[in-house]
C-alpha cells in the first residue's frame, strides 16, 4: 500500500471513527447535566465516551472499506454533525 493510501484511510478512518465517540461524550454530558450534580457530570461524560468508544469497535470493523461505497446521505449526515459539533461554542459575554 502506498503512503497515499495509507493517509487517506487514516483521515476516513478518524473522519468515521469518531463520530460515535464524540456523540457518546456529548450526549453522555448533555443527558447528565439536569439529573446528577454538576460533581459528577465528568464520570458520566467519561463513560459516555467509553460507550463511544467500544461502539466503534464493536460496530465500525471494516469501515474504511465500506467508505467508498456508502450512499451520499451518510456523507452528508457525517458533515452535518461535525457542523453541529462545532457550533456548540459558548458565547462570551463581551461579544
């Protein structure tokens, strides 16, 4: 396999990978923010971000592969969540 390659099923490989380990950690906080103290809004992050994590795994083998194949909405729904995670910046008040 030339680096090229090599680089380019790294970057889709991270580019897939991490969406269900971000979206555990995100929703794990976010879930957890109303219902524990805010002591303990870490340890549920954490373990959503374990849950991501093992979700990947457990489910995503062989993803790289599967890449070129996928429909152009999956595409489109990875671009969409990634905008999403990114708009969720906290406002200063001196803006």
């Amino acid at each position: 396999m030339n680096f090229l390659r090599k680089i380019e099923n790294a970057v889709i490989g991270l580019a897939l990978g991490a969406v269900p380990v971000i979206s555990g950690f995100l929703a794990a906080w976010w879930i957890s923010l109303p219902l524990v103290p805010e002591s303990r809004i870490y340890q549920f992050a954490l373990a959503g971000l374990v849950l991501g994590i093992l979700v990947d795994v457990l489910f995503l083998r062989g993803g790289v592969q599967r890449a070129y194949s996928l429909k152009p909405w999956v595409w489109r729904t990875v671009c969409v969540f990634y905008r999403g995670c990114c708009d969720f910046r906290s406002e200063s008040p001196g803006r």
